[in-house]
C-alpha cells in the first residue's frame, strides 16, 4: 500500500547536518518584496528606539524590518529532533550556546558592527475573520530570522520566532506568547508533519522565565522558533486588495510562482496534466486565455483541498480558519483553539467563541473554499485579464471601462471552475485516504456510502472515539468476525470503559448496528485480502502505519502544560519522542504513562473547548 501523503521534510534522508553556523542562508523574501518605508533598511532599523517599531498602519510594503526583543535567562525546554535534521543541522547543535540564543531571539545574524548580514522582518497582512473584514493584522509577535537551506535536499525554510515582542503589526496586543499555548503548537505542528498532513513546522520551546504574560491571567512566557518553507497566506493579498495596491499583488503573485513555488513553467504544466475532469465552465474559457496567474491559483486551491481532506481524515479541526490563517502554500497554519477529535462529531469545534459553528470540524471543506474565494477576488484582474495580462495599456493603466465586463466573466467562471477543482481533489484524496485507514487495497464506487459514511454515522450515533475505532479496526482479523455472533461481541472492544453512550442507544441496540458494518467491511476485506491469516497480518502491519495509537488530544496537552509549568521538563521529550513516531505501539518511555495518553480519555477531558488567547 502505499504511502498516504508526502510530507514537507527530508522523505527519510538522514544527513550528518551542519553547524548552525555552516548552515546555507539567504534573505529570498526581502531581496524581492518591498519593506516599509519608515524602516527601508535594516540599519533605519537597527538605529531606531525599539518602543518605535510598534503598532502603526503599514501601507505599500510586505514587511517591516524589525529585532525581537533581548530576553534574559532564557530556558531551552525543548527541540524537535526531526526538525533538526529536516533543517539540515546536525545533531547535538541545540547544546550549543549559540543555537539557544538564536532561538530565544538574542542572536541575529545581522552584524551591527559591519551593518551586514541578514537583518529579520515581520510580515504585513490583513484577513477575514469570522466573515467579517479585521482590516490590517500582521506578524503581530512574530518575526522571522533568516531562510536556510538543507545543504542535502536544498529545501529553503523560513526560520521565525513567535513570541518575541511587539512589530507594527502587534495592534493592541503585547507581541508576547504564553507557555501553554507555545507548549500546544510546538506538540501539534511536529505531530501533524509525522501524520504526513502539510503543516508548518516547529523547531524549539524557549521560557522566558522573567516574563508574565496577562491573558485571561498572568501565565509564563514562551518563544516558539517555527518554520515553512513560506509563511505567506490568502490574508497577504487581502490587505493589498483592500488597498487597491495592482500593482504589489501583481509582484507578490510573481515572487510566490518563482521564488515559493516550483515556477510558471512547472504550473503550467501542472495544469497542463491535471487528471481531474474539466468543467463545463473551463471548456468556455477558450485555453488561449487562461494565463500564468489561473494556473497559479489552481495550484494554490489543489493544495489546499488535498490538507483539508487530510484534516478530515484525521480528525484534526484548527479552530480559527480565518483568511490570514489560510496558507498558500496549502500547510496547517498558526494554532490556536485546534484540538483532534475525540468521539466523532461532526458539529465539534475547539473555539468557544465559534457560537455559530463557523469553523466546526464537518464546516472546514466549506470554510476554505470561501478563503480561497476571497483569493480568488485578488487575484481576479489577473485572472480575468486573460491573454492581455501583459499587455503594457493593462499594467500600466488597470482595467478600462470597456473590458470590465469581459474581464469580470471570465474571471467568475475561472474561479468557478477551480471551485469543481477543489470538490473533485478534496473528494479524490478523502476517499483514498480513508480506503487506506479501512485497510482496502481497492475503492469501489459504493465504498463511500456504505463503509466510509456509514463508519462515520456509526462512530457519531454511538459516541465513539475516532481514534481508537479505526486503531483497534487495524486489529481484527478477518476470522474473528466471520459470523453474526461473533461481530456482536466483538464490538464491546470500541466502546468507551462505561459502556454504550449515545442518545437512545442500548447495549444490544449499539452492539447489532456496529455488527452490520463490520459484516459489510468483513466481506470488503475478504475481497481484497483473501482470507488467510498471514494476508490478516500484512493487512493489519498496512493500517498500523496510517492509523496512529498516539495523537495529541486536548486533555494530554493539559497534562503536559501543567507538568512543564510545575517544573517538570522531561515530558516534553517523552511527548515530542510520541508525536514524530505516533504509529509505533511503544516509545521506550515511560509505559504507563504511554498507554495512559494513548487509551482511554477521561470523560471530562473528551471535546475540550478553548480560546483564542495565546
């Protein structure tokens, strides 16, 4: 069977790595995009009070050069091993002094002596939030380094610190971050790559031990050293749309096709090659007319449909889909109020502010087609401009009153079209995904209604745990199941330890509707596998490594945000060791511990909710 999704890393390679200091870096995204002019350079920069690099309105610019701000005492708590090396440094470099300096925002790697080297920058965006338009946001306490590149696999990330002090882009806020938010995105953004679902990435925990931070209270303050290979998102072109900026969405679409992604020529063909059916809306585009920026955006819309269907697969709901949330590049963006499932349900949603449900687990398909709408109105002209996109009357002057309406037609049905795109890739990668965590080689038309939704309807009526269902499936043999009286009784194994729950359900009731589907997957499983115990074994090796024993649920992250606030800092290893393997059965830790957050979730901890303060 094979592999689910591809991941963002080094695909298995292990390199020696390098010195922090030997390791390749470069400065792509502010070489190529315009910075604010009250800090045009990093020296304006460097040579200003920090107090004056706060809060103000940003216009023409897609960053702000800016320091964080000097911490004293900081504590490394942390490190992802894999990001280590995904990175391309070299194991025992997070010991070095050096390294934990850079990570805690004391160390740039801009000489203020020579005034030469990279000078770091927060990013300018704006966003829809809740539906409504939030007008300018930003990296309100976030800002980013340097870009490195792997020296084996040549992969350029953008290293960025969160939690490191106010940038123009802060608004009201403090530009600081709390110990147990920072503690909740490292853990997911590390567990999240190892499920192979595109995400940014989390390299280091820092506390930052003289520093209160007021939330709801005074909490402990953390930086988050993080990393993508681009942090732009569809917010990126809202604030230049908002702002009637032509021609800086013109350039920042050019820098995204040939610095961020894999060129004009290679979406094009891309395009070119899709296997998806085209609409009756592309076939009335004539092709002459749909240019470099159409396929750009297709590419950015597939992207996006292929993370959600992993999301949905995988029981992961972020919580705040707003458009500054919503990455280009299609990667799980900034963590907030994100949880996984515990019992399947589809109404669940982690933010307790999401009264209407907006950004709920079953509402995230929806959710982010109409982001990508809103991406789609940016870059609408561009698309709509057809073959006269370089044309210089268009650049120059923008769209005259008489090609409006050709342009604004052609534009709706492109973006129209895209949205089959996205439907058909979503639908395409959901349905293969969750046929491997059923343990099918095969996908018959009829699987989708009567295995994939009825398992869901199933998990839903009876209140079962996601997880746990399709991990203990992985470990049924086809024999054990060959005959009515033996399905009934073995569907006691995915039930909750106090038994059948689920409004209207008794004992008998729940046991002969898990029964009935475990006859239509016995016989599906059959089809595909045989019936013979070593097909059983290579079946069940098959699910095991797409249906994982370990996920970070709400209440383990509880847990581990107590323990680590208390003192305790070998949890953290112990979790982050979980979270990168979380297929295997052990991690030669502590076992009870282990099997403690890998079984059973206490009745209270199940769909926890949380806010938005971070």
């Amino acid at each position: 069977m094979a592999a689910h999704i591809s991941t963002n890393g080094t695909n298995g390679v292990h390199a020696e790595g390098v010195s922090l200091k030997d390791l390749p870096k470069s400065n792509v995204f502010t070489s190529n995009l315009p910075a604010d002019e009250r800090f045009s350079t990093p020296i304006k920069s460097y040579e200003a009070p920090r107090k004056e690099l706060g809060p103000r309105m940003v216009k023409g610019a897609v960053y702000t050069y800016v320091r964080p701000e000097e911490v004293k005492d900081p504590e490394l708590l942390a490190v992802s091993h894999q990001a280590m090396r995904d990175i391309g440094l070299r194991e025992g470099e997070e010991k070095r002094e050096e390294f934990k300096q850079l990570v805690a925002g004391n160390k740039m790697m801009w000489d203020p002596e020579t005034k030469t080297g990279i000078y770091p920058w927060a990013q300018c965006y704006g966003g829809w939030q809740f539906g409504t338009w939030a007008g300018q946001l930003g990296d309100g306490r976030a800002i980013s380094l340097f870009e490195s590149v792997n020296p084996t696999t040549k992969t350029r990330y953008e290293i960025q610190l969160k939690g490191t002090g106010k940038t123009p882009y802060s608004r009201f806020a403090d530009g600081k971050a709390v110990l147990r938010s920072s503690i909740r995105e490292f853990v997911v953004s590390e567990a999240l790559n190892a499920l192979r679902i595109p995400t940014t990435r989390a390299l280091s925990l820092t506390l930052t031990p003289h520093a209160q931070v007021r939330r709801e209270r005074l909490e402990p303050g953390a930086i988050v050293c993080r990393f993508a290979q681009t942090w732009l998102r569809i917010g990126t072109f809202d604030i230049l749309r908002a702002r009637g900026d032509r021609a800086l969405i013109r350039q920042l679409a050019t820098y995204l096709a040939e610095y961020v992604l894999s060129g004009w020529d290679s979406l094009a063909s891309s395009y070119a090659s899709s296997s998806l059916p085209p609409s009756s809306n592309t076939s009335s585009v004539p092709e002459s007319e749909v240019n470099r920026f159409t396929h750009l955006y297709t590419h950015i819309v597939r992207a996006n449909a292929l993370t959600v269907a992993a999301w949905q697969t995988y029981g992961f709901t972020n919580g705040v889909l707003n458009t500054d949330n919503t990455s280009l590049q299609g990667l799980s963006l900034d963590f907030g109020p994100f949880a996984f499932l515990d019992n399947f349900d589809p109404n669940y949603t982690p933010n307790h502010d999401d009264h209407m449900l907006r950004y709920a687990y079953r509402s995230q398909p929806s959710i982010i087609w109409w982001n990508l709408v809103r991406l789609g109105e940016s870059l609408g002209e561009l698309i709509g401009a057809g073959s006269k996109v370089d044309e210089a009357e268009f650049i120059e002057k923008g769209v005259t009153e008489s090609f409006a309406p050709e342009l604004i037609e052609r534009a709706e049905k492109l973006i129209d079209a895209t949205g089959e795109t996205y439907k058909s890739a979503f639908l395409t990668e959901y349905k293969r995904l969750m046929t491997l965590r059923l343990g099918l080689k095969s996908q018959k038309p009829s699987d989708f209604d009567s295995l994939i939704s009825e398992a869901l309807d199933t998990m839903e009526a009876l209140e079962l745990d996601f997880h746990h269902f399709f991990r203990r499936l992985s470990s049924i043999r086809v024999s054990e199941i060959d005959t009515p009286e033996k399905r009934l009784e073995l569907g006691l194994r995915f039930f909750h330890a106090e038994g059948v729950t689920g409004l209207g359900n008794s004992t008998e009731s729940a046991k002969e509707r898990l029964a009935k589907w475990l006859s239509l997957w016995h016989d599906r499983v059959k089809e595909d596998w045989g019936e013979s115990e070593e097909a059983d074994k290579e079946r069940e090796k098959a699910m095991k490594i797409v249906n994982p024993k370990f996920v970070p649920r709400g209440w383990v992250l509880d847990d581990i945000i107590e323990r680590v606030t208390n003192g305790e800092r070998e949890v953290l290893e112990r979790v982050m060791r979980m979270g990168e393997r979380p297929f295997e059965e052990s991690w030669d830790g502590d076992r009870e511990e282990e099997e403690r957050w890998c079984g059973e979730v206490p009745r209270l901890g199940r769909m926890q909710m949380c806010s938005c303060s971070s």
